[in-house]
C-alpha cells in the first residue's frame, strides 16, 4: 500500500510542475528564436543603440535567463552562443536548406579545405580540414 501512495505522490507531483516545465519551454524557444532573429535581421548599428539594448536586448535576456533558466556559457556576451556567424550566414544557410529540400540529406561545409593548412613540420591534415575532423571521405 505504502509504493501505491508513493507512485501516486511522485505523479502528483509530476502534474503539479507540468505548467511550470510547459512555460519555460515556451519561453527558452521564444527568447532563442527572438535573439537569432534579431541578430540575423537587424544590422549591428541598430543593435548597438541604447533603445535597442533597452528594449529588446534586456527583454531577451530576461526571458532567456530568468524565466527560461537557460545560462550563458562562458565569453557569450551577445547571446549568440559564443563565436560571431560568419557575414555570409544567411546564404549558406538558405543554400543549404535548398540541398536538404532537393534529396542531399549529408551536406558538408567545410572552410579549411580538405587537408587544411601545413604544420610546422610541413604536413597537410594534422590540425584541421575534412580529414582531420573525421568527415567521411574515400580514397578513389
């Protein structure tokens, strides 16, 4: 009788935070999906002004920090997640989002290059590139 009230205390209590869990989901994807927007859509003069930072800057990080509970990590002062998107972000992502539509499923952007640039010892493909970070690849 004793696990009877004990499995029914633990679903209670399950319930009881299901509104609480229910709205900091909802906060954590809209403080997200307002900050990428933002930082995608807005030039950075206009993100750089007092009334932005006011307005939006401060809502966004409340709803993300406060009511979400999502904490930064460490050297993110923008809200991006650390490093700054490239310029051209939008069209490599548009470009690849077209790829996955037309039947690529395994898209791979690669910037170093396929064996990235030489070490001190004069080799190619022991600090970065394809190979280095374990992309798939065959020998022809």
């Amino acid at each position: 009788m004793s696990g009877l009230f004990d499995s029914a205390y633990k679903s209670l209590g399950y319930l009881v935070s299901l509104p609480e869990r229910t709205i900091r989901s909802l906060a954590a994807v809209a403080g997200g999906t307002t900050s990428l927007l933002t930082e995608t859509l807005f030039p950075d003069v206009l993100r750089g002004t007092t009334l932005y930072k006011i307005f939006l800057g401060d809502t966004q990080r409340f709803v993300i920090e406060r009511v979400a509970q999502v904490q930064r990590e460490a050297g993110d002062t923008a809200g991006g997640g650390g490093a700054a998107a490239p310029e051209d972000f939008v069209q490599r992502k548009i470009a690849g989002t077209a790829l996955e539509a037309a039947g690529f499923g395994e898209v791979y952007n690669q910037a170093e290059g396929f064996e990235g640039p030489l070490d001190e010892r004069f080799r190619r493909g022991t600090m970065a590139g394809w190979r280095f970070h374990g992309l798939p690849w065959e020998q022809l």
